[in-house]
C-alpha cells in the first residue's frame, strides 16, 4: 500500500510539473509572425508577401497579400484563419507556385488575434465580419473573389459571403464550424473562463476560449441569413473529426438553398486538413480556379463563333 501511495504520489507531481511547464511554454507560443519575420521568411521566394494595415472605428486590422506582376487582372484568394492562429497559419499556401500562379492570395489576422489588436477579441461574428468588410471593398473589382475559411474561421468566411454575395463568387469551408452546437465544448473551457485559472492560461487560448464559448449564439444570430450566399461552395471536412464534427457539412448544404455545392469527405482525416491535407487542399482551390478560367475563355470565344456562323 505504501509502495502504491508513493507511486501515485509521484505521478501526481510529475503530471503538476509537466502541466506548469506546458502552460509556461504556452505563455511564449503568441502563433503570429511580425512584419520583419514575414519580409525574412519570403526573402528567397519567387513571389513576396507583403504586409497592410487599415483602421476602422477603433480597430486595427492586419493583412498580407502576395506580390506579383499582373495580380490586379488575377483571381483573388482569401483565407480566413481559425482559434488559436493568426495569417501566418497560412504561409505555406503564400509559397506554393501552383496556387500562386493562378491567383492573388490573401490573408487576414481575425480581430484579437496575429497583429490586429492581439488580445482583444471580439466573439461576435457579425462584428468580426463587419470590421473586415474595408478588406473585401478593397478587392471589390477582382474578375473572381474566393473565401476559404478554416475551422472558426469558416464561420466568418459564412458572414462575409451573406453581406458580399454581389462580390463572392466562390466559399470553401475547411473543417468548418457552421451549425450552432455541432463541436466540442470540453469541460476545461468553462472552467478556465473564471478565476483563478483564467489567470494562468496564456492569453492566446483564452481568446480562442472566449470565441467557443460563445460561438453557439454567434452562429445562432447568422442564421436567418443563409439563405443571402449565392456563391458556389465547396465542403472539405474530416469525417474523424471529433473537435467541428462532420454533421456541418448536412448542416450548411442543408440551409444553401440560394447555392450549389460539393463535398470532400475524408474518411481517414480529423481536424487537421490545413496541416496534412495542404496539398489536396491547394489542387482543390487550383480545381476551383481552372473552372472559372476555362468559362472566361468559352464567354470570349462565343461571340467569335456566332458571327462566323452568320457569315
């Protein structure tokens, strides 16, 4: 019994240890890249990113794009990223040649989270979308507009899409959070939502804490507008995924009834496509885009054939 007491005791300590030196850790993990180490990171790239900031009411909202000649004439791509992240979740995409040949990519630090205004989260998605809406006005002349938003981003990517369908041609939802209620809550969350231990968790979790605890009422308010998406949409989720499940998929197909879609259902993958599935992920977007082209050019081609049949 001793010898089991001593054991026990033990473990406990080592597991109060591992656990102190996690949320130690995690103090100095912020998930975001400052201007300095984005110009760093694509230093030797064919293609730049570059970094943007505008104001709006008393928010600052960054941003980066790629670089290239030509990318006023070219598709635009915007990625929206989930909790905890920030744009730089996204930099793998920003140097993959076979999607940036094809497009102008975008992406954007969510309010509260990268460097626009990180720590001051905002838990509503109306809100969010609102603060974001200067950044789609921006690209407003763009041949062809493109969403992905992934996770909770997803969720914002939805908005947008209900206040621009004049502007949004096409929606993908990457492991999407969409229907109120269809993810994980685990217990921890609300616990950690009050003192003491609000104290000790770092501040980026507790922002992605605060969007998940209030995310069912968040989804809940965008509801009535589903019907406002007119784009074409494009579904990517992991049917083991246990975290958004897979039932968004039913859920968003369900209320598009203004929007044809598709689906990619991986059976063999969780909330992890962005990460594992990038390159699958890339040639679906690529998909995407080659479509649109190959219409322009069928558009630009009729008339030529019209008037040669007359003659």
């Amino acid at each position: 019994m001793k010898l089991f007491l001593r054991i026990l005791r033990w473990a406990l300590i080592v597991i109060v240890v591992v656990f102190a030196g996690l949320l130690t850790a995690a103090h100095w993990v912020e998930s975001r890249d400052s201007d300095e180490e984005i110009a760093e990171s694509f230093q030797n790239e064919r293609v730049k990113a570059v970094v943007h900031r505008y104001k709006i009411a008393d928010r600052t909202i960054r941003y980066m794009e790629t670089d290239e000649p030509g990318k006023d004439s070219l598709p635009v791509v915007l990625f929206v990223h989930g909790a905890p992240s920030s744009s730089a979740f996204f930099k793998k995409f920003f140097k993959d040649t076979t999607l940036v040949n094809h497009a102008h990519l975008v992406a954007v630090d969510r309010p509260g989270y990268g460097y626009s205004d990180y720590g001051r989260v905002e838990t509503s998605i109306v809100k969010q979308a609102q603060l974001l809406q200067p950044l789609m006005d921006h690209y407003r002349k763009a041949s062809f507009f493109m969403l992905v938003g992934s996770s909770y981003g997803g969720s914002v990517a939805a908005r947008l899409a209900m206040n621009n369908p004049d502007l949004v041609d096409q929606v993908v939802f990457v492991s999407s959070a969409l229907g109120p209620g269809l993810e994980r809550t685990y217990p921890i969350s609300y616990f950690i939502d009050k003192p003491p231990l609000r104290w000790l968790v770092p501040r980026l979790l507790l922002l992605a804490n605060d969007e998940k605890l209030a995310h069912r009422q968040a989804l809940t308010e965008i509801m009535p507008d589903w019907n406002k998406i007119k784009a074409g949409v494009t579904f990517l989720h992991g049917q083991r995924d246990d975290l958004v499940y897979p039932t968004n998929v039913a859920f968003g197909r369900t209320h598009l009834i203004n929007a044809q879609s598709r689906e990619y259902l991986l059976p063999e993958n969780r909330h992890d496509i962005v990460f594992n599935k990038r390159e699958y992920m890339t040639q679906i977007i690529v998909n995407i885009l080659n479509a649109y082209a190959d219409s322009v050019k069928l558009r630009k081609s009729t008339p030529r054939i019209l008037m040669t049949a007359n003659h």
